[in-house]
C-alpha cells in the first residue's frame, strides 16, 4: 500500500495519474466541503426566497416591515429573549462560579441539576412546565415564555462559562491582592474583565436559543406569539416572504456579532498571555 | 469568615438552583401527578391513582413509539456516518480553514430550526430539481413523491441535529494526541489499523455523547414530522402534542411524556455512570 503511492508519485507524470495523486490526497477535505455545502443549503435556500420577486425585485427588503403580524412577533421574541438572557446570564455565571471555584457539599446534586434539563427533551420539559401551570391555573402567557426561557438556558450559560473559568490563570488575580486590591476591587478589576468573553458568548448563546425556542414555547405561550409560533401558524396558510427577509437579516446580525466576539476573545487571550517571563 | 466563606457557595448557587428546582424539578413530579388523574377536560379533571393511564398510553400509541425510535435511530446513525469524516478533516486536516469551517458547522443555528425545516421541505417538494433527481435514480418510491414520507422525516431530523453530532466528536479528536497515530503508523499499522485501534477507541466518548446529544432530541421531536411528514409519519412527539394542546386529554398526554422521560434519564443516567459528569459539561477530568 505505501509502496503503491510512492511508485505512483514517482511515476506520477501523466496529468490523469497527477490528478487521481491528488484527488485521493485531498479526497477528505473535499468531502468536508461538500458536507459543510449541505448544511449550508436551507440557509442559502431562505436568502434566496427573501428576493423572490413581487412586482420589483428585492421588493420585500425594500418592505422588510411590512407586516404587522411578523414585527409584532419578532419584538416580542426579540424582548424576550433579552430579558432571557440577562437573568440566565447573571444567575447561570454566578452558579459557573460556584462550581469552579468552591469546594462544598452538594456538589454532584448541582451538576445532575444542571446536567439533565440538557439531556431532557424539550417536548418532555415544555409538557411538565405546562402540567404545572395547569395544576395551578397560571394564566400562559409572556411571563410563563420568560420563566421557560430562562430555565432552559441556565444550563447553557453555566457550561460555557465554566469551561473559559477553568482555563483561568488564577496568578493574576492573586497579584492583584498581593497589590493592595480589596476582594471586590479585584473580582471587578480583574476577574470580570478576563471572564468578559466567556460571558459574553453565554449570553450570546441564551438570546439565540430564546430567539428559535418553538417546541417549549408552543407549550406555554397561552396567546401570546413569537416569531417561531407565528412562522409555525403561517406555515399552513403561506408564508409571508418577509419572514424570510427578517431570516437573513438575523442571521446577518448573528454572524457580525459572533464575528466581535471571537475577535474580542483573541484580545482577551493576548492580554491574558502577557506574564512576566518565568524562572524556573 | 470561615463559616461565611463555607456559605459563599450556595449564595451564588441560590438563585440558578432555586429556579432549575422550581421550573425543571417540581414540574415532572406534577407531570407524574397528572399524569393519574382521572376525568376528561370538560368535566375536570380529578385527582387519582389511575395507573391504567400509563398501559393505555403505551398500547394506543405502539406504532409512534416504535416509529420514533426507528426515525431517531436511523437519523443518528447517519449523522455519525456523516458527522464523522467531517469531524476529522475540520480536527486533523483543515489548518487555517479550521475555524471558518467550524463556523459552518454551527451556521444553521443562526437561522430559525422552523425556517430550516421549512426550507427543506422546498427542496423536497414535488417539482423541486433535488426530487427530479432523485427519481432519475430511481431512488425515491413509484409515485415519485419524497415528502410525506418516512424518508423525508429521517431526513429533517438528520439535518436538524447533525451539528449535535459534529461538535462533540470535532471535540475528542482535537484533544487527542495525534503522535499516537504517528506511533501506529511507526509500528509498521496500516492506516486503517491504525484508525480501527487508535483512533477510533480514543474518540469513542466524542461518539457517544454524539449519539445521545443527537438520539435524545430526536426522538422527540415533531417538527419534522409536522412539515414533511404525512398521514403515516406521526412520532410520539405528535401525539403528545396534540393530546396536551387539541385533544386537551391531560392525563394521557403527561404519561406519554412522562414515560419518555423515564426511558431517556435511565439512558442518561447509565451513561453519566459510566463517563462522569464532565463528559456532558465538556472537559474529562470532574469523574464521578
């Protein structure tokens, strides 16, 4: 075998041999491609739809707010998913921080807490949420969306901050009690700035499951709607074209700020490798 | 101090714990508990021990559940047979591409799961080119028809949560220190001896937190099945939904999920057993 591919290379001068050399060295990479390709497919599939012709092209980005119904669903899921993602963030940070950095009783107890709603299918959770707030006749609406929300993300927010926590070099922050800083001064100084990506990225990742949450949401949204339960409910009738142009708006959006913050976390890292030479 | 630090911990734990228990916890025990009630929505519903709910769900839905476990199943193995070539030329082989192919990888999340599943079933519509296609190769059935069908559903799901299945296997092979295939290859292994047993059984963890990270949404799903399923693709999922949310019989419905959960934390649970917690949390060491 290693002998055949060393006489081909050898005798390799023929351009069909040269090519089949390199296409069998390269059969891989170009099967990532055609592979990313198909995942890419649907998405090219909807920004493509978003300039379907009305009776100008690119009509509908000219009347991206046309509809009523569309804006009115994706303020409210935009609202909540800020909301979301401020509360799952702040909470989900605190208990990473927990985690990471105290050794106390209970310990597994609080992984499996935060471990199962991950593995829980969320048909499953948004069917026990929703037993609950019918054994206690709890009106279903934006408040039971947010409480459903924010619980779905904790999990999320707690695992990304924990895995940039425990890569924490914690030298640095000793230097700065060394240094005269109050425990305070420090965590705000020195600790926060350093975990700032790992937060940030946390809190990206709650406000974009919020954002496309349809199956629990279907659960307990009462009459209040969504994006996805109002693209769910237009689906059976016809989908306005300017769903899909608010589609690749976000989608715009999302990769520009996913693009900010993986630029942001490289500067962090430079800044977190800046250590006086060591001695051994 | 010592004994205000010892408490430290569970302040910051307090607010996350507290809402995970009242909003993740204590509703499957109502689940469970509505789940053996009796009566029907408009005469309400009460309180019992009606055990029999449990057996009645299961025989009236037989062929859902099989028919979500087989969807589920076949749309898994798939994504591993996709998932993990992938894997390896993004870890292994991609140099400077890494981080852009990475990207792709998890671009679908960037647009709506719904706007997905709807563009698929454009794609797979009856006049699309993709279906022409497919019947030039005679590979779709007599009427020429792919959406509606099983095949168009195990397609979703496998789109749907391929990326479930990419991350944590990119993820193991990444870690894995590849002078071990080097050591295969100088102890005179072929390649694919050196892949079959090196490789293979050191990204073995990626592989089945992928199949569970991918099988576990799967089989409750009902999008899919939803938009570009037809008549004979209902999931388990389905009836769930439309038990709790048309049909409004509750108890039924709550024993329906509430078995699913059983079957799936008893998945989970053995493999959480078997890997520690860490292998979910995304790092090895935290055993136990």
């Amino acid at each position: 075998m290693e002998a055949a591919t060393a006489t081909a290379r050898h005798v390799s001068d023929s351009a069909p041999a040269r090519a089949w050399t390199w296409l069998r060295r390269n059969a891989l990479m170009i099967y990532a491609g055609i592979a990313v390709a198909y995942m890419l497919i649907p998405i090219a599939i909807v920004g493509l739809f978003s300039f379907e012709k009305g009776t100008a092209q690119g009509e509908y980005w000219s009347d991206a707010f046309g509809q009523t119904a569309v804006n009115d669903s994706m303020i409210m899921s935009l609202e909540l998913a800020a909301l979301t993602m401020v509360v799952a963030t702040a909470i989900g940070t605190l208990m990473a921080l927990a985690l990471v950095r105290y050794e106390f009783f209970g310990r597994r107890a609080t992984n499996l807490l935060i471990i199962l709603p991950m593995a829980t299918p969320e048909i499953v959770i948004g069917a026990a949420l929703l037993s609950l707030f019918i054994t206690y006749s709890f009106d279903l609406g934006f408040t039971t969306l947010f409480i459903a929300h924010v619980m779905f993300s904790i999990s999320f927010v707690v695992v990304v901050v924990r895995s940039r926590l425990i890569g924490f070099d914690r030298s640095i922050e000793e230097a700065a009690a060394d240094l005269g800083a109050t425990p305070f001064a420090t965590f705000r100084l020195v600790t926060l700035p350093l975990l700032a990506p790992g937060i940030l990225a946390a809190a990206l990742l709650a406000f974009a499951l919020s954002l496309d949450d349809f199956v629990i949401s279907n659960f307990n949204s009462g009459t209040a709607v969504t994006f996805p339960l109002y693209i769910f409910g237009a689906s059976l009738r016809g989908i306005p074209v300017q769903v899909n142009v608010l589609a690749t708006m976000l989608f715009a959006v999302t990769v520009i700020a996913i693009a900010l913050v993986l630029w942001q976390q490289r500067r962090a890292e430079q800044m977190a490798s800046v250590q006086p030479e060591q001695e051994v | 101090m010592t004994a205000r630090r010892r408490l430290v911990p569970y302040g910051l734990l307090g607010p996350g714990a507290i809402w995970l228990a009242l909003f993740f916890v204590v509703p499957m025990y109502f689940m469970g508990e509505l789940a053996l009630r009796t009566g029907t929505f408009t005469e309400g519903f009460q309180s019992g021990f009606e055990v029999s709910n449990f057996s009645d769900a299961l025989s009236g839905n037989t062929t859902q559940f099989v028919r979500s476990f087989v969807y589920a199943g076949t749309a898994t193995l798939i994504a591993l047979l996709i998932a993990y070539p992938l894997a390896y030329a993004i870890a292994l082989r991609a140099g400077r591409w890494k981080l852009l192919l990475l990207f792709a990888v998890v671009a679908p999340f960037f647009t709506t799961y719904l706007i997905r599943t709807i563009a698929w079933k454009t794609i797979l519509a009856d006049e699309s080119p993709v279906v022409s296609v497919l019947q030039a190769l005679q590979l779709v059935p007599e009427d020429g028809r792919v959406l509606a069908t099983g095949g168009a559903v195990i397609a979703g799901l496998t789109y749907n949560f391929l990326p479930f299945m990419i991350l944590p296997i990119y993820a193991s092979l990444e870690r894995m220190d590849t002078s071990l295939i080097e050591a295969g290859k100088d102890l005179y292994a072929s390649a694919t001896q050196t892949f079959l047993r090196v490789t293979l059984p050191i990204t073995a963890p990626g592989i089945v937190a992928g199949i569970l990270l991918t099988f576990i949404p799967a089989v409750g799903d009902y999008i899919n099945a939803e938009i570009l399923g037809g008549t004979g693709t209902s999931m388990i999922g389905n009836v769930i939904q439309s038990l709790y949310l048309e049909q409004r019989n509750y108890p039924e419905a709550a024993a329906l999920s509430f078995m699913m959960m059983v079957a799936i934390l008893g998945v989970v649970l053995i493999y959480l057993r078997l890997a520690g917690t860490g292998a979910f949390m995304g790092d090895e060491e935290e055993r136990g």
